[in-house]
C-alpha cells in the first residue's frame, strides 16, 4: 500500500504534501494500470468529481489537467515537463 494517498479535502499527498496525485502517485498508478488505460482514467475520473465538490472554488480544468490529463501524456514527457517529438522513424511508420 502506498503513502502516497490523497488527504481530503485538501486533497494533498499523506506521503510528501504536494497535491495529489503527486509525481510518486502518478507514477505507482502508471505502473499499476500500465495494461488499463481507461480502467486509470475512469478512476481518476471518480476522484476529480470528488475533488471538485471538495474545492468549488478551483478552476474546472485546473482539476482536470490535476487528476486526468495526465495520464494521456507519455511517461517520459511528465518527466521532462514537455510533449515528445517523434523520431524519424516513427514519423515514417506513421505516415
């Protein structure tokens, strides 16, 4: 079980008081649905409800890039804080 869960409803992490889900979070749930996507989505998805009710005052899509819009980007991008551009040669197998 990880210390990384979300103290509500401040909606902060119990394990390093950043805001949840945090970096640690997010990554032990990237690894935990690796093979559901959606599964990860909908979960989060049930959580951002949450938190809106929890913090009406919080723009909508601040919550949603919070809870959701990461779990559309690469590993690698989150880590670097920017998009990926393709390479060559997935810019080929694409086209």
């Amino acid at each position: 079980m990880t210390s990384h869960g979300p103290v509500m409803p401040i909606w902060s992490c119990g394990g390093c008081d950043l805001p949840w889900p945090c970096p640690t979070r997010r990554r032990e749930l990237r690894a935990e649905y690796a093979d559901a996507p959606v599964s990860l989505a909908l979960y989060l998805g049930a959580y951002l409800i949450q938190a809106a009710e929890d913090m009406p005052w919080a723009p909508a899509g601040t919550l949603h890039r919070r809870f959701v819009g990461w779990t559309r980007q690469p590993p690698e991008a989150q880590r670097r804080g920017t998009a990926t551009v393709p390479t060559e040669t997935e810019r080929r197998q694409a086209g």
